[in-house]
C-alpha cells in the first residue's frame, strides 16, 4: 500500500473536522483539524513520511495528536475516530455542509428535522417546497439553496487553485530544477506567469545539457508527489499540493518560441498566429516560419519572436488578446506599475480590529517594506465580527497613532467603515472628518437584490468623508461570487464625486479584478493598491494586486499610492476639504 498522498491526508483532516462539528464538539477541536488540514494542503513535503521521521509536528498547525492519526492513515489505511464518525452521519450530509451558505448547523437541522440526508434529497425537498417551512429558513433560504445547488452541480468539486499557493509551489520548483546539474535556464511559463488570479496546473520550460537526466531529476524531487513516466523532453509531475506540473524541456536556439507559446494565452497566440498570417509568417513553438523564404526562424529569447512579427515585447500579464497586439505593433504599450512604484499603503489592521499587530509593530513592517506613509484603517463598530472599533475607542485610536512616532515612516489615521444596508455608515461625521482617510466597504448583507446593492454603495460614494471604497465587488477567488451591483453605475458615482477605488491586494479577492480596474482608469478613477494587511508580514501579498494593476494595463501615473501622501491627499476628499478650510 503506497503512502497516502497530502491531499488524501488533507481530505480526511477536513472530514474529522466536519464531522465533529456535525457530532457538535467544541469549536477548538473543529479548527484545529481544518487547519492541520490547510497546512497539510500546503506543505511541499510529503506528510506521511515526515510523520514516519516524528517530524510532522514541526509544521505549524500539526501536534502530536494529528500526527498519530496520519500514522494510523498510512499503517493501516483508515483513522479510527473517523470511522466511528462516519458511521454516525450519512455520507450525503457532509456533502450538503460544503454547499456555500449552508454550514453544518443549518445542515444538521434539515436532516434532524425533516430527514434530508443528501444533496438529491436537497434539491427535492427543495422543489416540493418543504424547506421554507423550517424556522430560520423561509422562501429566501430555500430558493438560495436550490440555486446553490445549481451552481455546485455545474461547477463540480474540482476547483482552481489561487495564485498565491500556486506560486509557492511553482517558484521553489523552479528553483530546484535550476539547482540541479543538468539544468540550464529553467522559466515559469502559463497562466502563472500571466499572474491570473486562479490556475489549472503549473506550465515550466527548461534547458539542458542532458534533457532525459533533468525529466528523471525533475520526478525525483520532494516537492514532487509522484510522476508520469519522463520522455526524452517533457514530464507531467504532481506536487505533494496537488497541483500537476507540466515540464518541457527544449533546443536553447528554441526556448523563446517555446516560452512564448507555453505562456499563452491560448487567446493571445491565436490572435498572434492570425496576426503572422495575414504577414506571410507562421508561428508556433517550433519558430516562426517565412512562407516566402521557407525558412524557419528558431528565437531563443521572446523579444526575437514578437520583434519578427514586428512587435515590441509583450509583458505576460499583458498577453489576453485584449489590445496588446495593436499596441505592440503601434509602439504604444503601457509601462505597467511596478511593486516598487508603491509609496505607501492605505488599508490595515491591528490588534484594534481582527489584526494582529500593534500599531507601531504593523508601522516598522511597513516601512521594512519600503514605504513612505501607512493608513491605519481597523474596522467600525458594525462589521459583526466581535472584532471592531467603537465611537469611544477611535477616539483614542486617534490619539495613539497621532503619538506613535516611526521614523522615515509617516503613520495616518484612518477607518475601514463598515456600509450597512442602507448605505449609510456606522460614526457620525464629526468622528469621520477627524481622520485623514476612510475607506468604505460591505462586510455584511451580501445577498440583497442588485439594485438595492447598487443604491447602497452609490450612497456610500456620494459620502463627503469615503474617500475610497475597498474591495468593492466582495469576491473570494475560487470561493465566492461578487455580489450582484451595477458596475457601470458605482463607476459613475465614483467619477462625480472625486472617489478613489481600491485594488485590494489579498491573494483571495484581487478586488477590484483587472477588468473593472481597467475600466475605473479609463474613467479617470485613482486606484490605490492595498494590501488589507492584519498582520506584520501582511505586505507581501502587494505583487498580487500589483498584479491585477498590470493586468489592467495601469500605469504609476493612474496608480494614487505611486504618489507621496502630500500629493495623493490633494485628490482624497479629506484633502479637498481640508484645502477649501484653509483658503476660505
Ligand atoms: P490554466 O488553465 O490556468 O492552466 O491556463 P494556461 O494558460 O496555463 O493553460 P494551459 O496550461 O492549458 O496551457 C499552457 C499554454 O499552452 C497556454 O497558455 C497556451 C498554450 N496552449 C495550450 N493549448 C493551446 C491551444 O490549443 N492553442 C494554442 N494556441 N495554445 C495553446
Ligand atoms: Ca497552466
Ligand atoms: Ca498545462
């Protein structure tokens, strides 16, 4: 019996801990296995043989206890409290724990109370209308139900993995392939390189003096799980995470074409390829093919391949067939903004809020990351988290960052204001106007109807003290959709009232996405890139939103934290108002 796999550890972590919570055991022991199971998923190691070495308990997040029970999994193939569990729930009702919006306590009810023990019995008793009966649920509930019961069946249960885990795993790949003796350039290539927020696998070219003993290095490494048979060239790997790589190894006179094809998109090079046609040129990953001469161009680097083409070079992130050929060939592509472009950061939390850093540790780190200036915005009195800033303690949080002195850092008070339902805010405006920032953004009622939604951030926007909305869609990568607003409306409203928009840099939501940041610009809406740190290491995550920045064609110019607070705060709403006081 071969060991079990991180991900199958990782599955049955996350079932004890679903079915304890079902068995209704005390929330410790619940979180305790989801994220054993979490820093499971995401080890590069395989889990079972370090728990053979004793060493299992060295990851955060893995105790004794825990290691015991992969010990049970990989000696005898199960783990005896998950046995016993199983046997007391039916398997269908783990299953309708996992549909978004359920949960195991509302989970727990439908079958207590009216036997639904499956997701097929879901849906029918759904249909029949027998839900809406149960207290606590009502129409709202049940047509919520069925239509997440739509999407799940139309999604199946595979999923994307976020960037940010991908890239873990990718760039110490990269790394080890490059580490080993036969290898010579090794480049991520694919959607990861194109830093889309989510991916389907890894894609990596390499060169080498000995391709076939680079495929056997690259299946032996121990980031890697297990491997198809290597070819001559090429080896389809999967990491202990689960994700599968896609390894090619190439001629260096060809590892431009090769690059360039494997970093795609597959949309960006079928435009290419129509684009060199209507040239008399063919491009593929063999090179690019003159139909006039009958000569093949091989390019090893992608500036050769898009300069034959007549081309500037192209950025990755840029590759989407959405303009980039034109203005490759027109000489006017965008220098795109860079993580070292940012001056400064506009949304962050401390111990005050769901943080977990004080005030001047979350300062230092910061300016550790090489900015001038840091907005300390925890959250207001209404986010619902058990974890907010009331009237009173503002007050004094006020006071405290006006006394922290960081030096070559300047600290900014400010607030993450919670918009409830009505589009209004939770502190009076007098409280508002003492700050030099507010950000607004929903935490809370995420599912009212689109026009309600609309009206609600709208309102927020036309506030006198929002000066900017955070992670407006409300989006989770991978985990939950945007909820429904009128993009176009919201964008108009910011446009009138001189109101900036976030691209929230958090791995998970990328919020603004490209598209909408794209489209904000244009309009002429500043855009600050914030990484919503809740912690000191928190200032790491700012390349994905600068990510989605270049994605979206921006610019330092059309980037407002790319400023100095001294010029950026001409443009806030605090800053105007300010202004207008001292020249009246
Ligand atoms: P994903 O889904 O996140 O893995 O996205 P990609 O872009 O990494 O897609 P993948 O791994 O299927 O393929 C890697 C690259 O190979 C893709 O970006 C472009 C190229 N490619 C793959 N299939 C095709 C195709 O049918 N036509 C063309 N022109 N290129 C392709
Ligand atoms: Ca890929
Ligand atoms: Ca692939």
């Amino acid at each position: 019996m071969p060991d079990p796999s991180n991900t199958e550890i990782a599955a049955a972590l996350d079932e004890l801990g679903d079915l304890y919570e079902l068995d209704g055991a005390i929330i410790h022991r619940v979180v305790a296995y989801r994220n054993a199971a979490k820093a499971v998923r995401d080890a590069s190691e395989s889990i079972s043989s370090l728990a053979r070495q004793g060493r299992a308990t060295e990851l955060a997040g893995i105790g004794a206890t825990i290691q015991e029970k992969v010990l049970a999994l990989a000696d005898t193939g199960e783990i005896p409290a998950l046995g016993r569990l199983r046997a007391k729930f039916p398997p269908g009702l783990v299953a309708m724990t996992h549909l978004p919006g359920l949960g195991p306590k509302r989970a727990r009810r439908l079958y207590d109370e009216l036997g639904i023990d499956s997701l097929e019995a879901l849906r029918s008793a759904g249909e029949q209308q027998r839900i809406r009966g149960l207290k606590g649920f009502g129409a709202k509930a049940e047509d919520a139900i069925l239509a997440a019961l739509t999407t799940f069946e139309a999604d199946g249960p595979r999923r994307r993995e976020v960037l940010s885990r991908a890239l873990a795993v990718g760039e110490r790949l990269v790394q080890a392939l490059r580490a080993e003796p036969a290898a010579e350039r090794v480049a991520l290539a694919g959607s990861a390189r194109r830093m889309t927020d989510s991916v389907k696998d890894l894609d990596i070219v390499a060169t080498a003096h000995d391709p076939a003993a680079l495929a056997r290095a690259a299946a032996a490494l121990t980031l890697v799980e297990s491997a198809a048979t290597p070819g001559e060239n090429a080896v389809r790997l999967l990491t202990h995470s689960g994700l599968h790589v896609d390894l090619r190894i190439v001629e260096p006179d060809q590892f431009g074409d090769v690059l360039q094809h494997l970093t795609g998109s597959k949309q960006h090079n079928a435009a290419l390829r129509e684009y060199a046609v209507r040239r008399g040129l063919h491009i593929s990953e063999y090179g690019v093919l003159d139909d006039a001469t009958g000569e093949t161009h091989r390019c090893a680097t992608e500036t050769e391949v898009y300069a034959l083409l007549g081309m500037d070079y192209i950025e990755p992130e840029l590759r989407e067939n959405r303009g980039e050929l034109e203005a490759a060939t027109q000489g006017r592509l965008p220098d795109l903004v860079t993580v070292g472009d940012l001056k400064g950061d506009l949304h962050c939390h401390t111990a005050a809020s769901d943080g977990t850093a004080s005030v001047e540790q979350i300062a230092l780190a910061a300016r550790a990351a090489g900015y001038e200036y840091l907005a300390i915005t925890d959250h207001s009195a209404s986010m619902g988290f058990g974890a907010e800033v009331t009237d009173e303690q503002l007050r004094s949080q006020i006071e405290l960052v006006r006394a922290t002195q960081v030096e070559g850092l300047q600290l900014l008070i400010g607030s993450e204001v919670n918009i409830l339902p009505d589009g209004s805010l939770d502190y009076p405006d007098e409280l508002l106007a003492e700050l030099d920032w507010v950000i607004a953004a929903v935490h809370t009622s995420f599912r009212m109807p689109a026009a309600m939604m609309t009206a609600r951030i709208v309102r927020a926007i036309e506030h006198p003290y929002v000066d900017c909305i955070a992670h407006l869609s409300g989006r989770k990568i991978e985990r939950r959709a945007p909820y429904e607003f009128d993009f176009e409306a919201v964008l108009e409203a910011a446009v009138r009232t001189g109101t900036m928009f976030e691209i929230n840099s958090n791995p998970d939501r990328r919020d603004l996405n490209e598209v909408q940041a794209r489209a904000a610009a244009a309009a002429g809406v500043p855009l600050v890139i914030n990484c919503d740190a809740h912690r000191a290491a928190g200032f790491a995550v700012a390349r994905y939103g600068v990510a989605t920045a270049r994605r979206a064609w921006l610019g330092p110019a059309q980037v407002a934290n790319a400023e100095s607070w001294a010029r950026l705060s001409a443009h806030t709403k605090h800053g105007r108002a300010a202004g207008s006081r001292r020249t009246s």
